[in-house]
C-alpha cells in the first residue's frame, strides 16, 4: 500500500503530494511521520493506494503513524483542495485549520486514570487489616478509583489485593471538561413567530437562511430547536457565536438542553480542554460543537445544520493565513453535507440583507420580542450642551440621574465604551506630543492600575513619562476615555455601587469572560462597564439601563462601514436592556445627534437604515456593488517594502490596462496605520466590478512575496486600517 502525503511544511515549493509505503494501519485523514530531506517530519495522509506512479525501490516506508481513528474527516480533503485554490496558500496551512496545534505539535495528550474492578473471590490473612478493608469495599463497590483508594487504605494494601486476584487494574481516559452550567432545562412553547420560523427553514429550497429578528426576539430557541431537528435524525451541528465571551453561556444553554452532546471549541480553552473536546467531537461522543470563527473546522461527519449568530460581526473573517471568510467555509460545509446554514442577527449585513432581498437567502423576520415587552427607549444625551452647562464629567445628567433610579430600584446597568485602559493617548499640551508605540504607528493607551502606556496592537509596556520626551514639559494631559478611567469615576459617583469591568486586559485569563459575567449574572454587582464583547448576545434580566458612551465615535472612522458599524452597535448594545420583566432604558451620548445613522437608531429601524445605505452604496459602488480588494505589502523596512510594493503596483496596473472595464479604483498607498510589530505597511487598494481578475491578483501576490517581504491579498477587508 502506499500513502499520498502531504508534509507540515508551509511553503509552496512543497505544497505536493509525497508517496510513501505504508500498511494497513495507515488510512486517509491519518497523521504519519515520514523521512523527507534527511530528517523525519509530521505528515497528513490524504489518500492511500495500492500502487504508486514511482518505481518500489525508490519510495521509503512511513515512520510512524499517530491518530486512531484518523484524525481529518473526508470532508476535509474537498474543504483543504477548495481554500488552498481559493486563497493561494499552500494546503499544509489549510490542514492546520483542522487539528488542535497543540496536538500537532505534540504538546498535549489524553489523560487515563486508573481504575481498580472487583475481580475474583479471595481470602486474606487475618493480620492484614488494610487489604480485607479495601476488599470489602472493592467488592461492595464493585469498580472503584485507584488513587483515592490508594490514599485511603494504602498504595500497598491495594496492590496486594490486584495481585492476589481479587480486583483488575485498568485505565480509562479522562475528559478535561471546560466550565459550563449542566442541568436539566425547562421545555420551552415556541411563539407562533418562531415556530413559522422553524416551518420556513425546513421547507426552503434554498441552503442559506437569513433570520432578521430584533434583539430579544428568541432567535436563540430557533437555532436550539433546528439543533435538536438535526441531533433526532442522526446528524450534527455546528453552532458559532463571535465572542468568546459568548461561549459558556450559550454552552451551559446547549448543555442544559444536550447534556455531553455538546462540546466547545475556542482558544481560551486549555491545551488539554480543546483537545479532549476535539477529541470528543472526532469520535462521535459529542454531535454538536460551539465556539467561535476556528470551530467552522470542527471534525463532525453528516451535519444537519450550521448556524453562525451575529452574521453580521467581523470577527468572523481571519486575519491571518489563509484570510478566509466564515461565511464561505460555512457555504462549502453546508453544500457538501446538503444541509441548511442559518445566519441570524439583529442587524444584518448589508451584504446578507441584500442577498435575501434579492431571493439568495430565504429570509424570515421577527418584529416582535417574545416577552411581548417593546424595545428599551433610547434617550439621545447632547454632550455639546453638557459641556456648554459646565459639565466635563464623563456621564450626561441623564444618564446620573437614570443610574441612581436604578441602582435605587436594585437594578443592574450596562456601561458601554468601545475603547479599553485609562484613556486613549497621552498629549504634551505645551509641543504637542503624542505618546506613540516605537513598533507600531499608533498612539500608546494609559493604564492606570498599572500606571504605563500599553500599545493595543503589539502588546508593549512603556513606563508612563514624568516629562514629555519632546520638550522637557510636565503639562501632560490624557485625550480620550477608556474602560479604567469610566470604573474610576462611577466609584467616585456612586462609592456604594459594586462595578465591574470587561475587557481585553480583564479576561486574558483562563476563564476570564466567564468568571466576569457569572459575577454579574449572579447579581454580585450593580454596574458593568465594557467594550464590544458586552454589546451582542448576553441575557441579564436584571438589566434595565444602558448607557453608550461616545456613540457617535466609530462614525468618523474613514471606513465605508462606518455608518453601518455603528447603527449596528448602538442596536446590539440597546438590545441588553429590559430583556425580562421591566422596561428597559437606554441613554445614548453623543456629539453629532442630528447625524441620520443615530435617527435611525434610536427608533431601531434597520429597514429604513438599510434602504438609505445600499442606495449609498450603489450610487458610490461600494459592495455589494463592487468588490473592494486589498492587496498589503509588509516588510522589516522601507526599503524591502518599497521594493515589493513596486514589482507588485506594476503587475496589478498592467492588468488594469488590460481589463479597464474591471476596474473602478486603483491606488498605491502607506497603509492607515504604517507599522505593526515593527513591519512597516504599504497597500495597493482596488474597487472591481466583479471577482473575474481576482485569481490574477493572488497570482500576483505570490510572485512577489519572498523571504524578504510578505504580499498578501484582502477581500472586503473587516478593518481598511
């Protein structure tokens, strides 16, 4: 027999299939160890054969071979030709996707505990008092844990009753289970509304089905019941959110509902934790995996339904090799499997709306929230007036006045701000200076807890200057406001107030969204301040008041989603208040009130903001009109950069001479943000009519990456800094 093989190896001059002999323990979708150039390396079996193109004498054996059963699925093989195709990027890369890193890089392994299984009648000598005493238990017991029962009546005791017959030792793999609430969940009735829901998904022709509904709305039970649908006939699910933090509370929902079915899948597991979970869905103990963007590569055979909540949110497109989009691994998974894949969100895409208008998708709507309750009133706070009444605290008087009533009423708030640390940049007031990251173009954030500057991008710690470096002047001033500084004065405000704060400084640990919101939900604080991940998803029935700070600050990002970013922000972060019981309350602050993407907002009209927007768009041909296309150069320095840049604006222009019609911007550039890490950036921006020329323009990327710089191509880039 012989193994077609691809080597770990990612580079292109590689990227082909090896022949090795191998026998019958070899099967496709193994991991092997192969001798190539001298040394013995990890390979992946794509397929296995019984005669080879090579002459006998001229192939080696395999070494080694590591999985039981193979660890990729036979889906992934069509997954891995599709992306190393559609990306241009060696299919090694690709078949990382699909396997825990750890596990590839041998790092982490299955845990066995030993165990000890009532075996045979013996007798045992009266002086031995130890050994009858683990006897009897043993045989009372009938299968008990080796350790415990070794501390308990002594390592020897217990060995000698093994060795005289009268218990078996074995082991049984152990599974590192990730936090998660288990239970049994009360049956929900389904709303008219979501049963229609669950109709119209079942009996659409078509694969995509877009479910439009209101934050409150129960889309959540929706996606549970096609879940179950799929589980009763056999089959599994993939289910994505796009927040960590998201994930053990939509876990203990599934688990709830599934019991061990479920299995999680992210990276803020432990090494251990994501293995015994991939493991467990590879094997079939698990029929369901939940997790973020990486679990669209969960090993499950014969799915029967993926959802991804929040379809609209960025994080679903990598931003590192293969830069690939959620959505389209998703289609890929859902055509092979003929199964439906379901997107929901409050706030669509625009992208996704349209292509449900347009009769891609089966669109389905959901006006109405299921505690009949209306959505929470949003009360739009000038900032403009509150400075001009000689207020230049961080809070509007409305929103004090409302966190008192709240707190009062023993209410929990929301403070939203997209920003995290004390305040964003530190200024010199007397030359001007800006604090800025030596690796990175981009000014440094102030943590107070910890007094320095922090580089948001790279990680780096500076010390906090007591002069400006520039001018020798101690006039330094913090511009802006961050999570820390918000903490700070809400304390001042309100001493009595038990606040808590999420963001990325506040859950890098292990467990660290977890432990945050079960504090919250356990209702062992009042107040919770946070970025992004407390905007979307999160259910707190106590949760009656929200507050955005600087509403309108993602508007002048010179981004052409600008508007839509924050429409749908300000409608995802509104959407945590007034969620059971009581109405709910949300204080907006802003700069720019009279701006027509906060109108549209504050009366939660997405129909309206979507007509103004996609007419936008088709008037400047943006996408969906048009595909905008990114290709990045990055190198250790100008010079190698340059170089690049050149060789590839000469090629791209060359195919715009030849294809004028395709083109309807082309542009060489510094990037908005000129270094990261140290690798200075450069691009090359482009609107296309359509994707004809989009195989040449990777062609074009991969000539010209090399050694010295890296050429990659971006698709409808999540973030054009």
């Amino acid at each position: 027999m012989y193994a077609q093989v691809i080597v770990d190896i990612a580079h292109s001059n590689v990227d082909r299939i090896f022949e090795y002999s191998c026998g019958e323990d070899v099967k496709a979708g193994c991991r092997v160890k192969v001798p190539f150039g001298g040394r013995v390396i990890d390979g992946f079996v794509m397929a296995v054969s019984p005669v080879s193109s090579f002459p006998p004498e001229k192939i080696k054996p395999v070494s080694g071979v590591y999985d039981e059963p193979p660890a990729l699925v036979p889906e992934c093989f069509d997954l891995v030709q599709a992306m190393a195709k559609r990306y241009r990027v060696p299919k090694a890369v690709c078949l990382r996707l699909f396997i825990p890193s750890e596990m590839r890089l041998g790092k982490v392994r299955e845990v066995y505990r030993k165990r000890v299984k009532f075996a045979n009648e013996i007798t045992l000598s009266k002086s031995a008092v130890k050994q009858q005493q683990f006897y009897d238990f043993l045989k009372a017991e009938g299968d008990v844990d080796y350790t415990i029962s070794a501390d308990q009546f002594g390592r020897g005791a217990v060995n000698a009753v093994i060795e005289k017959g009268g218990g078996q030792l074995y082991s049984v793999r152990v599974n590192r289970t990730p936090t998660g609430d288990c239970g049994q969940e009360e049956k929900k009735i389904l709303t008219p509304a979501q049963q229609a829901a669950l109709n119209s998904i079942k009996n659409s022709a078509q694969t995509v089905q877009l479910i439009h509904g209101v934050t409150g709305s129960g889309k959540t039970e929706i996606y549970l019941n096609a879940i179950a649908a799929a589980v009763q006939q056999g089959k599994t699910a993939v289910f994505l959110v796009p927040e960590i933090s998201l994930t053990p509370q939509m876990l203990a929902q599934l688990r709830r509902r599934f019991g061990g079915a479920a299995a999680i899948l992210h990276s803020g597991l432990s090494a251990g934790e994501r293995f015994d979970e991939w493991w467990r869905l590879r094997t079939g103990e698990a029929k369901i995996a939940i997790g973020a963007r990486s679990a669209i590569f969960a090993p499950l055979e014969n799915l029967g339904v993926i959802i991804i909540d929040e379809e609209h949110d960025s994080s679903y497109f990598s931003e590192s090799s293969p830069r690939y989009s959620t959505l389209e691994i998703a289609k890929l998974r859902a055509e092979y499997n003929g199964c439906k894949l379901i997107l929901g969100s409050a706030t669509p895409s625009i992208e996704s709306y349209s292509a449900a208008k347009s009769g891609q998708y089966n669109l389905i709507t959901l006006t109405q929230r299921i505690n009949g309750k209306p959505l929470p009133q949003i009360e739009i706070a000038d900032m403009r007036k509150e400075v001009k009444r000689g207020n230049n605290t961080v809070f509007s008087q409305a929103l004090r006045e409302e966190l008192k009533q709240t707190l009062d009423g023993g209410r929990q708030a929301i403070i939203f701000l997209n920003r995290r640390g004390y305040s964003h940049t530190v200024i010199c007031q007397e030359c001007g200076y800006v604090a800025k990251c030596e690796n990175c173009d981009v000014s440094l954030a102030y943590h107070s807890e910890e007094n320095c500057l922090k580089c948001h991008y790279c990680g780096a710690k500076y010390r906090m200057p007591r002069a400006c470096p520039e001018c020798g002047g101690l006039h330094l001033r913090y511009g802006g406001t961050g999570t820390q500084k918000v903490v700070a004065d809400l304390k001042a405000a309100f001493p009595k107030a038990r606040v808590l704060r999420m963001d990325n400084d506040t859950t890098s640990g292990k467990e660290g969204h977890y432990k945050i919101l079960k504090q919250f939900g356990d209702r062992e604080a009042d107040i919770l301040v946070g970025t992004q991940m407390i905007a979307k998803g999160h259910d707190f029935p106590s949760v009656t008041l929200v507050g955005i700070l600087d509403a309108d600050m993602s508007l002048h990002f010179s981004d052409y989603r600008a508007g839509e970013r924050t429409f749908q922000l300000i409608t995802q972060v509104s959407g945590r208040s007034g969620r059971a019981g009581e109405a709910g309350k949300v204080v907006l602050q802003t700069s720019s009130p009279e701006n027509y993407i906060l109108r549209y907002a504050v009366n939660y009209d997405y129909t309206g903001f979507y007509e103004n927007e996609i007419a936008l768009r088709e008037t400047t041909q943006f996408p969906p009109f048009s595909l905008i296309v990114r290709v990045m150069v990055t190198a250790d320095s100008d010079e190698k950069a340059l170089e690049a840049l050149k060789g590839t604006w000469f090629d791209i222009d060359g195919l715009r001479s030849k294809n004028p019609d395709q083109f309807i911007f082309l542009n060489k550039m510094h990037s908005p943000i000129k270094k990261i890490q140290g690798r200075v950036r450069y691009q090359v921006l482009m609107r296309l009519v359509g994707d004809k020329l989009l195989e040449d323009i990777y062609d074009i990327s991969v000539k010209h990456t090399s050694s010295e710089a890296l050429v990659y191509v971006e698709e409808n880039p999540a973030n054009l800094s």
